[in-house]
C-alpha cells in the first residue's frame, strides 16, 4: 500500500521520526539545529558575511595557537561525562 496524506494519519510521521530521536535521546544527546550562511548563493558572494569569512579563515590559517586549539578539540569529542 503506497502512503499518501489522505490514507496516513496525521501524526504517523511524527511517531516514525520521534523513534530514531528517542533512540539518539536515550544516547544522552539532543537535537540541534544550525544556520549557515550558503556560500554558493550570489547574495553571500556580494555580501559582507564573505568578507568576513575570509579574513576568519586567514586569522584561522596563520595563528600561532592553532595546534593548540586543535587538540582541544579533539579532546572535547573524546570527553565523556
């Protein structure tokens, strides 16, 4: 049988997406949702958020404590509460 909104209940789609977010949850994670700016879109090309981007990623490229902040990172991902 094919599902199609006529012949699905409304809250079908939602008891089906919260299993796997249940399964994540029990896990001890959450949920996060994250914007970004679309590097491919001509706004973000004419607009100041690539200016900006640029000169993050070449304060990011040169600076003396990047291995540092490297390896903190690695140790938040290992980090187990």
């Amino acid at each position: 049988m094919r599902v199609t909104s006529s012949n699905r209940s409304k809250g079908a789609s939602r008891r089906y997406a919260s299993a796997p977010c249940a399964r994540l949850r029990a896990q001890g994670l959450r949920r996060v949702e994250l914007w970004v700016p679309d590097m491919h879109s001509t706004r973000f090309a004419a607009a100041r958020f690539r200016t900006m981007a640029q000169r993050q990623s070449a304060r990011a490229a040169i600076a003396d404590d990047v291995y540092d902040d490297q390896l903190f990172v690695e140790n938040l991902a290992d980090w187990d509460e």
